[in-house]
C-alpha cells in the first residue's frame, strides 16, 4: 500500500457534500482484505481503489456489513450511526482521470454523469465510491424519468434534487377539491412535481419557489418537457411577492439536522422552514383562500414533534384547519421489517391540511 496525496500526487478532491479528503490515502486493490481495510477506514484512512470496479463494491458492502445496524434505538442514536457509518464508507474512493474517465477494470463509463454534477473537467481526481455510484444512479434516475401517475407522464429529478417517488403526497395534491383557478404559490417546488399538477388540474398561473438553484434548474427542465413552460419560477427562501387564493407546501418532515444537500428535502432542523411557512403565510394568501400543507406524522411517531406542537403553531400564526386530507404510504419501505424505522412507517399517515386565515372578531 502506497501513500498518495489528493494534491500532490495529481489527484484533487471530488465532493457535492462539502466533506473535506482524509489526510491519509494510501492505494489499495483486490489484496486487500474487509477486516483491514475496516480497520484502516476505521482509523479515519482513505482507501483509493485500483482493483476492477466490481471488487470496489463488493468491498464497499462488506464494510457496510461491518458497521452493524441501530436498529431499535432511539431515532437521535440511529442518526448518529448513520452518520459515522457514511463517514466510514466514505473513505473507500475511486480514481477519475481527465474528463472523468474512471480507469478501472469493468468500470461503467461515468463522464455523462460526472459531468451534470461536478462539470468538466481536466484534471485527475479522487471521489468517494459511495458519492460516485449516488452520481451513476441519480443520472440513471434523470435518463429515465420517474413515473407520475396524477400526471399522465415523467418527472426527471436531477442529482441533489429529491425524486417525487413517494407518490401519496401528490396524489392528495391532485385529489383535493380547488378553491380557485386564477393563480396558485407552490413553495420550495423541488423537481417542480406538485406545480406540474396545478397547471394539469387547470390552475391558470402557477409561480414555483426554491432556495436552491438545482432544484430551479429542474423544475424548470421538467416544466418545458411536459409543455408548461409559462409556469413561473423564483429563487427565493419562502415566499414569492403578493397574494394567491391558494399555496401549496411539502416542507421537509423531520425537524433534524440535514447532514448533505439531498438530506434537505427530509430534514428541516428546528422545523425552520415550517415556521417560516407559518408564519408568513397569512401575508402571502389571499382573503378567503387556502394553505395546504403536506406533512407526514412520522415526526410524531418518532418522538420529534407533537400533534399539540403543531396545532399550536398553527393557532399563532392567526390560521385555522378548513379540512384535512389524509392517505396511506404506499412505499417500500411500510413492509420493510429490515428498516430500522420500519415500526414508525407502518402507522405513517400523510396529510394534506387545509389553512386559512383566522377571521378577525367582529368590532362591538
């Protein structure tokens, strides 16, 4: 085993992720051992890969297998083991050449993909495996659309952006009556899949909202591909300027820390974007109109935020529940034993929640 250098040796660092190269790389191949490079991983070593691909992976799930499982613990402690388990699997890499060429034996041709999401490049580089196959399988996600039944076509998610593959919660979008057709606010828009369904449903103007650039870049491809490209799009943090008769948010979840851009979409710490929806909600909907917002309870079964917590964020906010719209997951994971969330999934209920603002009491 050789040392090398993500700099010195010609070799520069690849990540979406911001994670920073471990300070010591040294080369391995197909002699090496799972227990050692386990051990090797362990200590906080990078192991850059030269053997064929396929023995890449293959080494990869054996450390995997090595981290164990959380199974059964309290979500914080699952989440904590998640994180040092892709801390861990994230020291096993993988060289790039010039152009993104990976040079390895049986090796799947990665340029296309490499190139949507790190750009061009002319130098060698270093990038963790696990990155490297989420790059392959977002492309392969991009190529290939994912299927959306309220809207009779694909939707092609982008990397870093979450794929609408849980597809309850646009089901209760495309299900729940209307309350006005003239123009619609659809915040934090993501791969643009519930602005889609407006505009399909009829809804004359549809203005789509994302802090994230990506996302914009999306949603925007996906709205041209499906022939509604008159759907506006803004980056901004919540909000768009003005006033509509109805707003549409699928905030994220869990209120939790979000350790990579993807996580985002999942993990909202302190429920800030939630809060913020809330908050300024009454300022941005129309007198008379609707808010409706998606959440799961799954951060009520998991310990993270009551139903009481939430209640009450509404009532501050001025809002009341016009009605509420409830459905069943429909994903995998529900009869996923082997997740570790598995108990929590099979009682999950999604829910559409009908808001409005609260009348102000009539004068003596």
């Amino acid at each position: 085993m050789n040392p090398l250098s993500t700099k010195d040796g010609g070799r520069h660092w690849l990540t979406t992720v911001g994670v920073k190269p471990p300070r010591t790389v040294v080369a391995v191949d197909d002699g090496i051992t799972a227990d050692e490079a386990f051990r090797l991983a362990t200590s906080g070593t990078g192991l850059a890969w030269y053997g064929d691909f396929p023995g890449a992976r293959n080494l990869l799930a054996a450390l995997s297998r090595r981290c164990g499982t959380a199974a059964g613990k309290p979500f914080p402690d699952q989440r904590n083991h998640q994180s040092r388990r892709a801390r861990l699997l994230g020291r096993l890499l993988v060289p790039l050449d010039p152009g993104h060429v990976l040079p390895l034996r049986r090796g799947p041709d990665v340029r296309e993909a490499c190139a949507e999401v790190y750009g061009p490049s002319e130098t060698a580089s270093l990038v963790s495996l696990r990155e490297l196959l989420g790059v392959i399988g977002a492309h392969e996600w991009r190529v290939k659309g994912v299927e959306i039944p309220a809207l009779g076509a694909k939707l092609h998610p982008h990397h870093g952006v979450f794929s609408p593959v849980r597809g309850e919660y646009v089901d209760l979008v495309a299900r729940t009556p209307l309350p006005a057709k003239e123009l619609a606010f659809d915040i934090g828009t993501g791969t643009g899949v519930l602005a889609a369904v407006l505009a399909r449903r009829g809804v004359k103007r549809v203005v789509a909202t994302d802090n994230e650039p990506r996302a914009l870049a999306c949603a925007r491809e996906n709205f041209e591909r499906l022939g509604f490209g008159g759907i506006e799009t803004l980056e901004t943090d919540v909000f768009p300027p003005g006033r509509a008769p109805l707003v549409v948010c699928n905030p994220p979840w869990l209120p939790s820390r979000a350790r990579t851009p993807l996580e985002r979409a999942v993990y909202d710490p302190g429920s800030r974007m939630l809060k913020a929806f809330l908050d300024r909600l009454p300022r941005h909907l129309a007198p008379g109109g609707e808010a409706w917002l998606i959440l799961s309870d799954l951060a009520e079964l998991l310990g993270l935020r009551t139903r009481d917590e939430l209640l009450a964020a509404f009532d501050r906010s001025g809002l009341e529940i016009r009605g509420r719209e409830d459905i069943r997951p429909r994903h995998p994971r529900v009869t996923d034993r082997a997740d570790p969330l598995h108990d929590a999934r099979a009682r999950e209920v999604t829910s559409l929640w009908r808001l409005t603002t609260r009348a102000a009491p009539a004068p003596d």
